[in-house]
C-alpha cells in the first residue's frame, strides 16, 4: 500500500476525498494533520495530545468510534478510510461533535470523593491510608479519558437521551468503589431510576469500544449488583418487612474480605 | 460587536496549573460571592498535563531520611545554580501538602505496603520522592482536579475560546479578548484578577514530547502585551522520546531500573555519570545519549532517518512493566509495534519543558520589566519562570509546581479582592477594537496574502531542531536567527484560507504560529547571546559555565525589529554555586 484516500463526511453530510501517499506507521489522526495542513485547511477535527491520553480526537473511523491517534491506518486493512464523526451527538462543524450533554451527565453523578465530614476531607496534612488492593477496585474505571466513544456506541444512548450512559455510571462506580468515599447512597438514589442503572441492556458496544479498557459494561453490572444488596439490606431494616428473615447468604461474610464500601480508615 | 462579559477572575489555560487554582479558589467558602471563568482553547480536561507520566517530588516522610533541605540543594544543582534559591526553599516547603491534598480528594496514588503513599526515585533526586500512580500522574491529577471542580456550581466554563490578547493598561489588568470557537464569536472578558496557565512552548520544535495545543500561547500573551520573558533559551529535552515522533516514555522507566544502551549493547552512562548513571539529570542524560549518536555508537531508523539508542526494560521483567509502567507498553506497542517486555525501546532527546516564561514573584504575581507587579495579573505552572527551575528542570518537579503555584495563587487572588472594592465597570479599551480588526480585518481579510502558514511552521520546527537543540553554536544559532527573521517576515502575508467563524482552526493556527515565531527569535536570539554552557543550554563553543558573566537571568521585551535583552541577578540565599558533577 503506498496510497490511501481519506473519505470525510462534512458537516454538509457530503463527503469530500483526498488522496495521500502511505508512510509506514501512519495513524488516522497523521493523515487528517496532512489533509489539513496541505490540502484543506477548513477541515475540522479535534487533536491535542497525539498518544491516546487526552481523549479529543474520538471519531467514526470506518464504522467504529475510535481515536484517531492511536489508530494505525494499515490495521484498517483498506486504501480507503472512511471517517465520520461520532454517531448520535450534534454535529457542530465535520468531526467536531457537541460533548457537552455527555459531560453534563458526568458531573450529574456526583464525580468526587464524598464525605460526611467536608472539612476533614479537604485538610492536607495527613493522607488516608488506603490498600494496593482496595486502589485495584476502582483504578480501572479511573482510566476514563472522557473521549465519549462509549456513549457514542450505546444503542441505548442512542434512543434515550436522558439515559445515563456508560461513561457517567463508570464514573459513578468509580467513586462508590473507593473505600475513601461515604456518598454511596446519594449515587444510588442517581443511579437506582429507570434511566439509571437499569436502563442498560447490555450490549457491551460501550466495552468494546473503550480505547482505554474501561471497561464501563463491568462497572453497570457491578453497580446494579451494589443497589440490589443496598435494597435488601435496606429494606430488611425495616421493622416488619417479609425480607427480615430472607436470604442471609447475601450479607458479606465476617472474617473474610473487608467489605467495599465500608472502609473509614485514616492515616496516623 | 464585541460580547463584553464580566467575572472577577478569569483562568487562562485549563492544565494542573489553571485547575489547582479554580480549585483552590472554589474549595474556599465553596466560591460564595465569587464568579470565576475557566478558559481554555481545548475541552478543560484535554490540557497537556494529561501527558505527564512519571511522577511528582514531595518530601512526605523525611521521619525516613529525606529533607526538605535535601529536595532543594537536589532543585538548586539541577537548575546549575539559576534557580532562585529563596523561591526553591518556599516551593519545596509546600509541596508535600499537594500530595495529600490531591491524595483527600480521590488521587489514585500508588501504595505502599502499609497503605501510606508510595514514591520512586527519580533523575538527580538523591531520596525516592516521585510519588507516582502508575506511569499516568499527571492524567490522574487532571482527573482528581477536574472531578473536584464538578462539585462546585456556579463557576463558568469557557471550552475552545482562544484567548487572543491581554489588555493591559496603567500597568493594570483590565480584561482579555478571545475568540469562542463553538459559538464563532469574538469576546472581551473583563476581570479584575486574570491567570495565565497555559503553558510551554514544546511545539516550537518538530521532535517534542508536549501535545499539538502546546505552542507557548500564554507566554505570547505576555511577550505582545508589552511585558517581559524570562530565560527562554533553557529548554529541557528530555532524554527518552520515541522514536519517530518524540512522544514520551517516561524517565520513570529508568527510576523503575531501565538501561540506556548504545549500539554495541554498552550502558554508555557509565563514561559520563558513573554515580548516578541513567538517573542523573535530563540535560546530563540528554547530552550523554547525542554524543554517544555522534560519535558513531547509534542506530538509525530508516524509515525516519533518525539516530537514537535504546532505553532496555527487559530485566525488569513482565509483571513490574505491566504494575508500574503499562502506559509505556502501551504505548511503545501502539505507535512502533514493540512490547518493551520482549525489546529495547528506540528513543532520543525531545523537547519537553520550557524553563523560561513569564517572570513571576513567590506568589505567582506577574513582573514587568522593573520587576513590578502588574495588578491583576499573576502567572502559573510552565507558562510562569519563578525561576525554581533554572537552567535545567529535575523530574517530578514540574507537576509539583503547577500544584504548588496554582494553590498560592488562588490564594493571593482571594487576599488581592477581599482587599479591593469591586470597581464599577470601565469603558471598553481601545484595545479591543484594534484587536478584533487585526484579526477579522487584517489577517482574514488580507487579499493579498499568499504564504502558507503550514510551511512557515514545518521550516521553523526544521530550524530549531537543526540548530536549536541539545548541543548549540554560533554558526547555527546565528542562522536560526535569520531564518526566523525570514519566516516572521514572510509571515506579514499569511494567508487565512477558512473564511468560516465556528471552530476555523486554519485561524487559530495562523494565530499559534504567530506567536511561535516571536518566542523562537526570543529562544534562539537569548541562546545566541549566552556564551556559557549551563543546565539545557550547551554550547558546543563554549563548553564550560562563566558564572563571572552569565550567573544571571535573561530578560527579553518586544520591540520593533526584535527582542530587546537585559538581565536580572539570581538570588542566592542557601547554597554557592559549585561544580556540577554527577
């Protein structure tokens, strides 16, 4: 292969070809660089950091949402290129799409460490001790570039756009998953709705899609398993309720692991 | 017609720096009675800090063997003795409160053990105080400080607004104009406090590790507003850029235990730093790594046709490479198809962090030429010279900064209100209209403009690579210089080709190169005139420092037909500059 045409879809939904020569290692964000800087110079796209940590250059790159800057156009398998922007977001101006009712999700669930005591969390002279293995139980979902490819490949997202959406229930589970935090029930009573957590049906497009290994479809399971044990234990608090004597298996066992969301320790 | 808006506070530039003092600003009485703007000419969380790897210096457990003392002389005989050591002392002092600060609202750091927060080693540091979270600190950070700023309401954000000037008069900042790229719009922000973080240059050179955006913005702002640069000729290339793009791999894979080898398999650090070998400072390593290139012991890259030598991680074995540092394997196998658990990693000096900047007092407040405060205005993070840094940046202390400055000067700003009454608004400067038809008049109505801005910045990136690297000399500065005259020259008739207003990049590049321009005669003019070799200035005609002549900082100011140099002493308080050897 020494030449490939990129085919972009403008904001006029029409598509304009451009043809450049093939250098070895070239990624898809390499090739719209050159379109830009020597054939188009109005053509718009998003790129900042060049190795996939910012999360900017998240577009349609043929048929699948991905980052341009790590997608190496030979992996492609094609001489042609297809590149659209992400599906199911407002275009503003060819690849630039409208991020903002994405991110406003995102700050909807509350995405910080929670504390009863507000003071107490922000002195600085002392540090939560926290555990190798309990940084393990959320670091995962901490690997968010917030590129919005997830939500632009959920089909539920797709059809409802009051749903959630994988990034906002990943950053959810994040925070609930740090034995730091203390604002579990609020994130439930956020999640627990019928555009929550349960508006999912796993597709897993979101997983899939993730250039970062997220994986947010893991983080809607274990956040409705979370809200499942929430209602039966809350429920059995209630004097009288016919779950009292129900399934006590459910309740994390003593002496074994450290329960995940009980955990408020501190430093010396 | 101009939008006018107004907020108290305007942050300029959305990284560490910019998002450390809305932080600090909003956490203080939850931002009550305060209306703050973020202003940046990406998404807020897309900023080049995202980029860094390796970890951030903190004394946090000197009950171990670590000081406060220590962590400044390390600062101070990285910086060959530039650095401004009563600045160093306040700095090293603060940040271990950062840590935990960070560590109190989510940081993911890594762990010791006991659960307390681990640290690594680290270039030119004598005690293990990076204090990292994977290879990904700064992402983290950025994350851990974009995260907190959600919890507060009432601050307003300004996404891809390119701010295009600041307008300064009476020696007092009124406002900044800026171009709202998702609306089209052209805007005058007015403030009574205004931060400038946007900030290196890394983007003046071809091979560079920092991100597209990072193309000295900020420190433009200042230079066109009239006010003073500083010590913009020490640039720190980083030792480990891989090859053929100069992305980084970070010097954590050396603090973690990795070789340099060259092409005959030696640890050449051996003949240059016996004691502190592949850690020893970055302008040491860098130099080491581009002799060992010249004098025949390299391997070259086809397909590029760049020298490099190998950083060799392969005795570390899988499990600590995938633990401690998975976003170099990562990234090692998605841009060159190499799994550095199986094969040496092909890397070279790339340009990374901009010592020099906007001079800045201990708290943050930008100086002018007199070494004034300018009211209103303070500077932050890389865009800002305190100088902690001097000639030469250890690791770890750069995110460190950010932290440190971006908190001091939340701090100053709501010490410089409460001591001010709210002035009624001014009339709109003159400033603003002349600025709104450089623009829409000037650039993109030039018929007769015919000079392609991308050739202009693919020659200068060729110049300052050629002749603007590592090792320096008159010949080849003195060329830079008049090549860079040429391009400013062919400049003057650039032409706009995107006629559009929503999101017309093909502007804000003309916009970026013409402030990369200026800061490279500044660069390569200062490198010219300083005929020493210290920390990441080295001069191959003048190999030794001349603390007699040149123990003082660079100051350049805009004029016509150039830059305009003077100088400032260095302040030294602690430590006599001695012999730097490693």
């Amino acid at each position: 292969m020494d030449k490939i045409t990129m085919e972009v879809v403008r904001s006029d939904g029409n598509k304009t070809r451009y043809d450049l020569k093939f250098r070895k290692g070239m990624t898809v964000l390499d090739a719209l660089i050159e379109v830009r800087e020597k054939q188009d110079p109005t053509l718009a796209y998003r790129h900042s950091c060049r190795m996939g940590i910012c999360g900017s250059c998240g577009m349609n790159i043929q048929g699948m949402p991905r980052l341009a800057c790590q997608t190496q156009v030979s992996s492609l398998g094609k001489e042609t290129v297809r590149v659209e922007p992400l599906h199911g977001m407002h275009v503003i101006k060819d690849l630039v799409v409208d991020i903002d009712p994405f991110l406003a999700m995102h700050t909807f669930v509350k995405p910080y460490l929670i504390r009863q005591d507000l003071k107490e969390r922000d002195r600085s002279d002392r540090e939560y001790r926290v555990l190798s293995e309990e940084v393990e139980r959320f670091l995962q979902f901490d690997y968010c570039i917030m590129c919005a490819l997830c939500y632009s490949a959920c089909p539920t997202v797709a059809l409802d756009p009051y749903y959630l959406g994988p990034q906002a229930i990943g950053q959810a589970y994040r925070y609930m998953a740090d034995p730091r935090d203390e604002g579990w029930e609020q994130r439930v009573d956020l999640l627990d709705e019928a555009q929550g957590v349960w508006r999912c049906h796993v597709a897993g497009s979101c997983s899939l899609v993730c250039p970062k290994d997220v994986d947010p479809a893991k983080a809607v399971q274990m956040a409705r398993m979370e809200i499942l044990k929430k209602r039966v234990l809350r429920k059995r608090a209630k004097a009288g309720s016919p779950l009292v004597s129900v399934a006590p298996a459910a309740a994390p066992k003593q002496g074994t692991k450290a329960p995940p969301f009980d955990f408020r320790r501190e430093g010396t | 017609m101009v939008e006018v808006i107004d907020h108290d506070v305007v942050i300029v530039g959305s990284g560490l720096a910019g998002l450390r003092a809305a932080a600090e600003l909003l956490s203080t009485n939850r931002g009550e009675g305060l209306s703050l703007a973020v202003v940046s000419k990406l998404a807020l969380m897309r900023s080049h800090s995202v980029a860094a790897e390796g970890g951030t210096a903190a004394v946090l457990y000197p009950e171990e063997g670590d000081s406060l003392e220590l962590h400044a002389w390390d600062t101070i005989k990285g910086s060959d003795f530039l650095a401004d050591q009563d600045s160093v002392w306040k700095f090293v002092t603060l940040c271990p409160e950062e840590m935990r600060q960070l560590e109190r609202w989510g940081m993911p750091w890594s762990r010791k053990p006991d659960g307390r927060i681990a640290q690594r080693p680290f270039g030119g540091h004598s005690y293990d105080r990076a204090t990292f979270a994977q290879d990904k600190v700064g992402f983290f950070e950025m994350r851990t400080l974009y995260d907190k700023l959600q919890e507060y309401g009432g601050w307003a954000r300004y996404e891809e607004t390119f701010v295009t000037s600041l307008v300064i008069g009476d020696g007092m900042f009124t406002g900044c104009t800026a171009i709202d790229m998702k609306h089209g719009k052209f805007v005058y922000l007015r403030a009574r406090a205004c931060v400038i973080a946007t900030g290196g240059a890394g983007q003046l050179w071809k091979f560079t590790a920092t991100s597209v955006s990072t193309t000295g913005d900020g420190i433009g702002l200042a230079y066109r507003a009239g006010l003073p640069v500083e010590d913009m000729e020490f640039m720190q290339f980083h030792p480990t850029g891989l090859i053929p793009t100069g992305i980084l791999i970070t010097e954590g894979a050396r603090g973690e235990g990795g070789h340099l080898l060259n092409s005959k398999g030696e640890r050449f650090m051996e003949r240059y730093a016996p004691s502190k070998m592949e850690l020893s400072p970055r302008d040491v390593v860098s130099r080491s790594i581009m002799k060992e290139i010249a004098e025949g012991r390299g391997f070259k890259d086809e397909d590029s046709g760049l020298s490099y030598v190998s950083l060799d991680l392969r005795h570390l074995g899988r499990e600590k490479i995938d633990s401690k540092l998975p976003f170099i394997k990562e990234l090692s196998m998605k841009f060159v198809g190499i799994d550095p658990v199986e094969d040496p990693i092909p890397i070279k000096p790339t340009a990374h962090y901009t010592m020099g900047g906007i001079p800045v007092n201990d708290s943050g407040r930008v100086l002018d030429e007199n070494m004034r405060e300018v009211k209103g205005l303070w500077a932050a993070g890389e865009t800002a010279c305190v100088s902690i840094h001097g000639a030469n940046r250890l690791g770890s202390n750069s995110t460190a900064e950010c932290l440190v400055y971006g908190r001091l000067v939340g701090r100053d700003i709501l010490a410089f209100l409460s001591s001010q009454a709210a002035g009624s608004p001014e009339t709109v400067s003159q400033d603003v209209a002349k600025e709104e038809a450089r623009i829409f008049d000037g650039l993109m109505k030039n018929e007769k403009a015919d000079e392609d801005v991308y050739a202009i910045k693919a020659r200068l990136k060729e110049v300052m690579d050629r002749s603007v690297y590592v090792f320096r000399e008159r010949a080849g500065l003195a060329d830079a210089v008049r090549e860079v005259r040429d391009l400013k020259e062919r400049f003057k008739g650039v032409r706009v080709a995107d006629g559009g207003r929503l999101f017309n990049y093909n502007l804000q590049d003309v916009l970026e190169v013409g402030v990369m321009l200026e800061l490279a005669e500044v660069v390569a003019q200062g490198a010219l005139n300083r005929t020493e070799s210290r920390g990441g200035h080295s001069r191959l005609d003048f190999p030794q420092r001349d603390d007699a002549s040149w123990l003082k900082h660079t100051l350049a100011r805009r004029a016509e037909g150039g830059p305009q140099f003077s100088f400032a002493p260095v302040r030294i308080t602690m430590w006599k500059p001695v012999e730097r050897k490693y």
